[in-house]
C-alpha cells in the first residue's frame, strides 16, 4: 500500500484580508501525530512516511490516515 501523504492548513495571510486557510499537501507528519498514531520518527521513516519536525499541530485527519495505514499494513492488504 502506498504511505498517506499528510493534509495541513495553508497559513492565514493577513495582508490578504485574512482569508480562510485551505488544506494542501505538507511535507510530512508532525511528531504529535506519529506520537498520537503509536509510531516513533524511525519506525515511521523504514514504512516509507515522511516527517516534518517542524511542524508543532495535531490535525485529527492525518492521525486517522496514519491508523488506517498502519491497520492495513497489519493485515498485509495491497491496495
């Protein structure tokens, strides 16, 4: 099965008026998230997930993406 890609906010830009953020595709997971999933940085990177250290939120979508992903792998399926 193909890693999930992480979803994040785009950041609000003031200067724009403040427009709502959309989501788009960040470069990896937070921490929080892996924590939150049971995985640690290493165990994450060997199943091929990509980590963002710097990113400090906890979105509840990717931490239900990356159970998913750790179920699917646990009962060998090929997507």
């Amino acid at each position: 099965m193909k890693p999930p890609k992480a979803i994040v906010k785009s950041p609000r830009l003031i200067k724009h008026g403040g427009l709502p953020s959309k989501l788009r595709e960040g470069r990896g997971f937070s921490i929080l998230e892996l924590k939150e999933a049971g995985l640690t940085i290493n165990q994450a990177r060997r199943l091929g997930l990509y980590v963002d250290k710097r990113r400090r939120s906890k979105h509840p979508w990717n931490v239900e993406a990356l159970k998913k992903f750790l179920e699917s792998i646990r009962r060998g399926e090929d997507c």
